[in-house]
C-alpha cells in the first residue's frame, strides 16, 4: 500500500483495514440512437458511483444502505473488480487489486466471494445442490479427493443447518425452497474460505419468517471463519441489526458512514435523518416523526449542482446549491459530507 | 363469532385452486368483519391467502380459482350469489374498488393518466368524458399528483407519482370499499412513507372503510385499526391493532411480530420461526402451523383450532387459550 496515497485520501484509513476503496467511480455510457448520437458531442453518463472511499476493517460487517439506485450494488461489484472501475482505488489486503493481471485476479477470486440477491437465479438449474457446491472447490482444487470434497460440501451444508445433507445433496434448486435456496447460495460463498463476502440484499427475497435463521445463521458463520463481510441493503433496520459500521449512499456518493448505532440515534446528515424517520415500526403505539422529504431520487445523468441532495433537503441554504460537501470526519470515525450537519 | 354485519361481513369462505397435482387449499374458513369507515389490515407471509382473499372479495380469481364456501356479506347481500354481469355493472369499482399489487406498472403505457381514470368513471356512471375528466383532475389534486399532470403518460411520472395515480383511479367512483393489495411494496422506504402518508390523509377525509393487504406488519401497523394475521390460508389471530401487537396470543404471530427489526428503542434479538410453511395441496393434519410451533401438543396434530374470542375484540385460533 502506497503510504502517500492513504495519507492523501478524504478519510482516515484505519491501521487494521482488510479491504480499502478511495475515489472509486463508475460512469455507465448511455447507448444513443445513430441520429442523436450525430448530434451529441459528448456521450452522457450515468454516474453510478461517483467517488465513494471507505474501509472495512478485517472480520467486521460493514453496511452500505441507500435507495434504489444510490449505486451500493455497483459499489459491491466493483469492489470485487466483476465489473471494471472508471477511476478510483481499491486495497485488497494491502495489494492493489486494480493492478492484478487477469491471471493474478482469478487466484484472488477464491479469497473473494458475493452471495447474489435472487437464489432463483443464482444458482443454475441444471445442477444438484451437491455440484454447486462442489464446483468452486474443485475450480479452486482444494481437496485431494473425492471423499474429501464430498465431505466438505456435508459440512457446508450443516453449517447452513441443512440436515441431514444426504437429503439436499442430490436436489435440484427447483426443489427446495426460497429460504432453503439462498442458504445454499450462502453455503456456496463459504466454501472456499474466503477472506471477504460481499453480500448483496441476501434477504430482501424471503418471508419474514424465514429470514431471521438465514441472518443468524449468516452472523454464526462471519465469526466462526472470522471472513470480512459487506452487507448491501435498502432497510436500515436490517443493517441495524446485522452490521457494526455503515455508509449510507444518495445518487453515488456517500452521505454519512460511521457506527450504526450512533448514526441511528443521531443522524447528522438530513437524508440519514430522514431514511430514519420513514422506517416503518411493528409497533402501533409508537409516534414517529414525520418524514418531511418530499420529491423523490433525482437521475444520476444529470445530478443535482453543489450538494446531490439539496433540492429535497428541508434545511437547504444558498451553499448547498453551489457548493458539493466533501465527507468530513466530525467525530472519531464518524464522517458527514454536508455543509449544515445536524448536531 | 359476533353477530354484528359491519359494512363487510366475510364468513368461513374457501377458496381452492385446481392444479393437476391437486386442489391448492389456498383459503380456509376466512372470517372477519369490517365496519364503515375503518382499515382492517390482511397480513401474512407469501402464500398465506391474503391477495386469494382479496380477490375472492371482488371476484376477481383466476379461471382455476374457486369460492368453494362462505359468504361474503356486503350491504346485506351474499356477493358470492351474484352474478357475474350484475357484479360487472353495479359493485365491481363502483362499491368495492382495488388497489393492485405493482398496480403501478400495470397503467396503459400509451394512454394518459387522465384518460385511464376517466374511463373507469365514464364506464360506470352516466356522464359525459368532459365531467369525467374534471373529476379525474380533483382526484389527482386529492393524492398529490395535481390535475396539472392529467394529460401526462405513464412514463412522464415517477413510481411515487405513478402509484398515487393508482390510488386515485380506485377513489374514481366513491366506492364505499377500497382494497389495496401491498400498495407500497416496489418503493423506496421515503416514496414509500410519503405514499402512505397520502393513504392516512385520504382515511380521515374521506372516511374510507380500506383492507390493507400487505407482507410487512410494520406498515399495518401504522394504518389499520384492525388486523387478521393468516398463516397458510387460515386466520390465526384477528382484533384491534394495539391488542394484537401488544398482547399477541398465537405463537406465529408473537414470532412474527418479533421477526421485524425495528429501528426504535435498544437493539433486540430478532426471533426466528423454525422451517418452512406448509405446502397447501397437502396442508398438514390439526393446526397448520403445529410443525413449526414451539408449544405444539398432540392435540394440535390432530384437531383444528377454531377462532375463539378472548377479551374484548380480540380472537385467536390456538389450542394453546
């Protein structure tokens, strides 16, 4: 890791940071039709990500919330180079994952795995559950034989509390459950101990019943192999739950980022405050506060001048239309990018 | 049961689907009452029989889908006596109107907003498009869309605003019933707040008498006086909001109410339900949630619990009180 580099980043970089993005953007070309594209000089993007720097320290679970659209799936890819950055840096143990040849970056893979939303499209019909399991450690060649590989495909599934696995092992995904279907997408990331697991709305597909053992059983797994896991999701409860650090994401930038505890009870961004406000609560006595936000996410073609959010911001002044917030860090490990914070 | 008829009185109505590998027992002796002028919210997980309910009540099954017993009382009349042209003409939208799930991608792409929500007006009442028209503009002005926005399309509008169009197109006969089908499911939790927000305003200044369909307890919650909570096509507690909540009697309901993280208070253990719900073509013997009950006895394996009423307002189908 190059000291100067880290040194000159917007945020501080902890000592014990196991995976590092700094600046990262990415900038989607909008396909024109053959006449607009004779008249258009230059090519319009969608600015999915538009430079976002953060750390997640090793064996920690590290939340990125925001809306549909706010790029924290993009975030996710990117950070596991499946899809290519427009700019930006990103640390994988110290190494710099964006200069690995192709060669080098496939040996990386294994220490690197996401688990998708959809388990029904994840995993390819025409497999059994044991040949999904199977395949990553043989690509990998983990195992010396059979026996073992068959032995070690048991156990993931026993990890995922799918017993007997004698049961699962010769189904196919059409089979099995919603529920049971994403444990073994799950079961598939952990395989190949990997050293960092993205994992993108893992939950959002599954009935609230269902979804508590899958979490806890994902919860049980981060601290039994000590993996680095980021956490994609819309619900900032959920992430309340299951993560100890946040950024929160608005049209490709980072808004807020810090301890999901402090940032829930006092937000200091007014979008956070008002993500927070709009949670709904199984709770039919509780009085909330109103969500005072109106409008909804502008298009990150064309975003917003000066602060991103400033059009839907009820605390909006003459400085925020014209000047962007950088993310500053206004408490230990807390950052806000905005002109006015809450305090 | 109480006596009472309410404005809507649904009495142990069935619905089965016919597939070829068996009836799918998809709603089983579903009861609830609804008085004028309150929401009574359906909730439960995929599969429960709470969108089979809703459309049973409009008569809106698939071709496969069967009432196959029970009432559904409405005005004093069995709506499942009806027939089908009457039903058309005289309740469908003009009494009981509906709020689809994803309603908002189901609007004509190549018609106006205004145009879709005077057809329905113009269908089922005697007047002219221009009248029509007028009145579409006052009910987009009512959810916040604004009548200046009549002529646009589909795609002109945002999900939010697309959704509210939806909510107006239901409101375009002054029904005495809406049913919304998770009107708020595919948006964002801040259009999604403010859509529900629209749903309350339009509850305290219209009166509406609603049923809330919906997946996520927490925004029942914050909308409904009553709530009936079903488990693989039955009801398994029904009452007042605050008492289901606060005083849940049935296992799944506590374990689901507890399933919710919520965002309020200290950090809590989030409860878990063990295994999956049942298949319906072969629902299981007794109680259909006993294989995931943690307080499950042999009784519950072979008798079916009936809704029984404990305190005021507040009933529950468990062997357990």
């Amino acid at each position: 890791m190059k000291q100067l580099e880290l040194e000159e980043a917007e945020i501080k970089i902890d000592k014990d940071a196991h995976i590092i993005s700094l600046g990262l953007k990415k900038y989607f070309p909008i396909k024109l039709g053959f006449f607009r594209s004779l008249f258009t000089k230059e090519i319009p993007y969608v600015r999915a990500v538009d430079g976002v720097s953060f750390y997640i320290k090793r064996g920690e679970i590290f939340g990125l919330v925001g809306e549909s659209g706010c790029g924290k799936t993009t975030t996710g890819r990117l950070l596991l180079r499946l899809i290519e950055p427009t700019s930006g840096k990103i640390y994988f143990n110290g190494i710099d994952l964006l200069a690995l040849t192709e060669d080098k970056l496939r040996k990386m893979r294994k220490k690197m795995q996401i688990i998708f939303q959809d388990p029904y499209e994840s995993l390819n019909p025409r497999m059994s559950i044991y040949d999904i399991l199977a395949e990553p450690i043989e690509i990998q060649g983990l195992t010396e034989s059979a026996e073992e590989t068959l032995e070690k495909v048991k156990n993931a599934l026993e990890d995922m509390d799918l017993v007997p696995p004698e049961q699962f092992l010769f189904r196919f995904p059409h089979e099995i459950s919603g529920g049971q279907r994403q444990r073994v997408a799950i079961a598939r990331a952990f395989i190949v101990n990997p050293e960092f697991i993205v994992a993108d709305e893992p939950v959002s597909m599954l009935d609230a019943s269902i979804r508590t053992e899958v979490l806890k059983l994902m919860l049980e797994m981060v601290k039994k192999v000590k993996v680095t896991f980021l956490f994609i999701t819309h619900d900032i409860a959920l992430a309340r739950y299951m993560c100890s650090r946040i950024a929160v994401m608005y049209l490709g930038k980072i808004v807020e980022m810090g301890d999901v505890e402090k940032i829930i009870h006092d937000p200091a961004h007014p979008y956070t405050e008002a993500l927070i406000a709009a949670v709904p609560v199984p709770d039919p006595t509780a009085r909330r506060a109103e969500v005072v936000i109106k409008g909804e996410v502008p298009s990150p073609i064309n975003p917003p001048p000066g602060c991103r959010f400033h059009p839907r911001c009820p605390y909006a002044k003459e400085r925020c239309k014209k000047e962007e917030p950088q993310l500053v860090e206004i408490s230990k490990g807390r950052y806000v990018a905005c002109h006015f914070p809450i305090k | 049961m109480p006596k009472e008829e309410g404005l809507l009185r649904v009495e142990d109505l069935t619905v089965h689907y016919t597939t070829l590998i068996g009836d799918v027992k998809a709603a089983e002796d579903v009861f609830f009452i609804l008085k004028e002028g309150q929401t009574l919210g359906l909730a439960g997980e995929s599969g429960c029989g709470k969108t089979t309910t809703g459309l049973a009540i409009l008569r809106l099954l698939p071709p496969n889908g069967k009432i196959v017993g029970g009432k559904v009382i409405f005005e004093g009349k069995d709506l499942t006596k009806i027939d089908h042209e009457t039903f058309r003409r005289e309740i469908r939208w003009k009494k009981i109107s509906m709020i689809f799930q994803g309603a908002m991608n189901s609007l004509h792409p190549t018609k106006t907003v205004g145009d879709q929500i005077a057809e329905a007006i113009v269908i089922h009442e005697n007047i002219d498009k221009k009248e029509a028209l007028e009145r579409a503009g006052k009910l987009l002005d009512l959810v916040g869309v604004g009548a200046e926005r009549l002529d646009r399309y589909p795609h002109e509008l945002s999900g939010g605003m697309k959704q509210r169009s939806v909510i107006a197109m239901a409101l375009a006969c002054n029904p005495r019933l809406i049913i919304a089908d998770e009107p708020t499911t595919a948006l964002d939790v801040i259009v999604q707040a403010q859509v529900m927000k629209v749903i309350k305003e339009l509850q305290e200044k219209l009166k509406l008498s609603m049923i809330i369909i919906s997946h996520d307890l927490s925004l029942i919650a914050e909308t409904s006086s009553q709530v009936a909570i079903m488990y693989a096509g039955k009801i398994v507690e029904y009452g007042d909001v605050a008492a289901v909540y606060k005083e849940s009697l049935h296992p799944y309901t506590e374990k689901l109410i507890g399933a919710f993280p919520s965002i309020l208070g200290p950090k809590k253990e989030l409860s878990t339900i063990h295994g999956f719900p049942p298949d319906l073509i072969n629902p299981p013997p007794g109680c259909r949630f006993h294989p995931r009950c943690p307080y499950a006895k042999e009784k519950c394996k072979k008798e079916t619990p009936v809704l029984k009423n404990i305190g005021k307002n507040h009933y529950v189908a468990c062997h357990l009180y």
